[in-house]
C-alpha cells in the first residue's frame, strides 16, 4: 500500500521540487497540495494522511501553528 | 675677503638648520616644544654660539694673516668673545631653532591631517562596500536554488530567463568597484529583474505595479538603493499574503528632487517583527547619510491602508548635467 502524502510549502517551485524529489520512491503517492496553514488543517480533516511535508514559513499560520 | 668671512659668517648657519633638521628627522623631540627640549636647546645654542664665535675669531685672526694687504688691519685686534656678539649669536641661535620647530610642527601637523582624511576615505568606502554586499548572499542563494529546481523539472527556458536576470544583477553588483550611483533606469533594470525572479518564486501570487516618471529616470541614485526595500517589501510583506501580494514601486520628479516610493499590502509592521528587519532599511538610511549627509528624507511605515510604505526623497542629479 502507497503512503498518502501531503505536500505543504508556499512557493510553487519548492512544491514542485519535493514532488521531483519524491516521484522516484514508489511507495509515495502525492494526494494533496497546500500552499498554506489553513489549507493543510483543512486537507487532514478531510482525508486519511500518512506523511505530511511541511514547510515552517509560510503565509497565515506557520508549520508550527497548524494544529 | 669680506666675501670669505660672509661665507663663514652665514654658511655656518645654513650649516645649523640643516643640521637641526636633521635632528628633528632622527629625534623628533629635538624639534617639540617642552621644558626638556628647550633646556637642552639653551645649552646647544651656548655651544653652538662659543663654536661659531671660535670659528669667526679663527676666519679674522687668517685674514689679517694672509689676507689682502688693505683689509688685514680691519680685521686685526677684533676679539668676538664678548658678552654682545655672545647675545646675538645666542639669539639667532634660538631664532633658528624656533624657525625650525615651527615649520616642522606645521608640516607635521599638516601630515596628520592627510594621514587622518585619507584613512577616513579608506574607512567609508569599505563600509560602503560592505552595505552593498550585505544586500547579496541569502538571494543569491535561494535563486541558485531556483535554477537548480528550473533544471531539475526540465524546465529550461524558465532556468535560462533567470539566469539572464541574475547575469544582469551581478553585471553591476560584483563589479570590482561597484558604482557608487547610477541612473534611476539603470536601478529600475536591477529591480526588474529582481522581481522577474521573485516571480518565479512566487508565480501568480505578487503582483506587481511599477509607476514611473520619465523625468526623473535620468537622475542618479546610489547604487542598490531600491532592489533590498524592494526585497524587504517581498520577504516581509508578500511573504506573509495568504492571497495575491501586491508591490508598488513609483519614482517622480518634483522640482529639485526624486521621490521613490516602494509600498506592499502585506501584513505591515506584524511581518516586521521577524528578526533581520531593519537591517536593510539601517544600511539605506546609513548609505543615504554617506551620499546626501543630511539633505534626505527616508520615511518607513504602515499607511492607514494597511501594507507596508517606503518612502525616499533625495536630490535630483541628472547623469549628465
């Protein structure tokens, strides 16, 4: 079974190059991208996430803040 | 004759400053001003009296010797070890020694003063030199990244435009003497492509509005001047923006002057808390100081429409006057 993961970073570039980045390993299926806080509180209560990337810096909340 | 004893007379004393500068080269104290140098010149100048008197007596007692027949008697019988010819000897002694002193205190003086402005023309172009350095690492660092990424997705064109932007940024930033000003629309390129990468950081979210006044493009700026406001409005304030982020840049013209105004509609003085804030707006108004003293005006802070407002007004120098 493929790990859902979530990728979380504000600059569109960064996303694309973790997505670059993880396309090699099989086993991670990219399901949601969000470019900020909100959008990923929203995303993990909407559906089930197993690995979550996520940036620190970003505009509303935080990394830190998304709880 | 009279010509010999002149010679002996006054050569003596060219002899005497020579020497006293001299001294003054080797010992500077010889030619300072203190109780101990004038008590050591009392006595040097007593010898230096008695000596020249020796040698005046020596030329008279030669010449009414062997000397012309008509001027041995004038010089015959003269005794120079009295207390009168003593005292001028002694004062023109002390006359020429303070000649001296003087004009080497004046040279001296004079030294310092070119020692001490060179060194603060030294001291203020390095400063300089390090506020305009201070604007590159961290974006030079995050757009070598960006290219790196660009590259990695295959996506050439997009890597090769910014390169072409950061070529034309460094064009005049890492020239080995940087301009300490440029035209306004040479500063408007650097900005534009500063942006032009941002905007591939940040693709549809910054916005950006550029207003400018053709009059004033010609006017001179220092160097760099607007690209780390700029980079301040984008790090602290559209950073921040959850939707678009906006920049407005504008320059005019008003009379004698040019009015540069950055404004972003970021979260305003909250994004500024992060630490780094302040030290671009610092090295501006230091660099402002260095070029305008205190003929500027430097104005930062949140305008009742919310964001972020710069606003700078310096003298209008056109390029080519």
């Amino acid at each position: 079974m493929k790990l859902r993961t979530v990728i979380a970073d504000d600059e569109p570039l960064a996303r694309e190059r973790l997505k670059l980045l993880l396309s090699s390993d099989a086993e991670i299926e990219i399901v949601e991208e969000c470019r900020n806080g909100k959008e990923v509180v929203a995303a993990l209560k909407t559906a089930r996430i197993d690995l979550l990337f996520l940036d620190i810096q970003m505009p509303g909340s935080s990394g830190f803040e998304c709880d | 004759v009279s010509l010999a004893y002149g010679v002996v007379l006054w050569l003596w004393w060219a002899a005497v400053v020579e020497l006293l500068w001299q001294a003054g080269k080797r010992w500077p104290f010889a030619l300072r001003v203190s109780a101990a140098t004038i008590g050591a010149q009392l006595a040097v100048a007593v010898v230096i009296a008695l000596l020249h008197l020796g040698f005046l007596q020596l030329a008279a007692y030669w010449i009414s010797r062997v000397g012309p027949e008509l001027e041995r008697a004038a010089y015959r019988g003269l005794n120079f070890f009295n207390v009168w010819r003593f005292g001028v000897e002694f004062l023109l002694y002390s006359v020429i020694w303070s000649a001296c002193a003087v004009v080497n205190i004046q040279l001296a003086a004079q030294r310092d003063a070119m020692r001490s402005l060179e060194l603060e023309r030294q001291l203020s172009s390095a400063h300089l030199r390090a506020l305009q350095m201070q604007l590159e690492p961290h974006f030079l660092f995050n757009t070598l990244n960006a290219i790196t990424t660009l590259v990695e997705l295959e996506r050439t064109p997009d890597a090769l435009d910014i390169l072409a932007h950061l070529n034309n940024i460094l064009r005049t930033g890492l020239k080995r003497t940087t301009p300490s000003k440029i035209p306004l629309a040479q500063e408007l390129q650097i900005v534009e492509s500063y942006l032009a990468i941002e905007r591939v950081r940040f693709a549809d979210r910054l916005h950006i509005d550029i207003n400018l006044d053709p009059s004033a493009m010609d006017g001179l700026v220092p160097c760099f001047l607007l690209q780390p406001i700029i980079e301040n409005a984008i790090n602290h304030g559209i950073a921040h923006c959850e939707d678009v982020g906006r920049i407005e840049t504008s320059a005019k013209r008003v009379g004698g002057r040019v009015q540069l105004q950055v404004r972003d509609n970021g979260p305003g003085l909250n994004g500024r808390s992060h630490p780094g804030f302040g030290i671009g707006l610092n090295n501006t108004r230091e660099r402002l100081v260095h070029f305008y003293q205190d003929n500027y005006e430097l104005r930062a802070g949140q305008p009742e429409s919310g964001g972020f407002e710069v606003l700078i007004t310096i003298p209008y120098e056109p390029k080519n006057p």
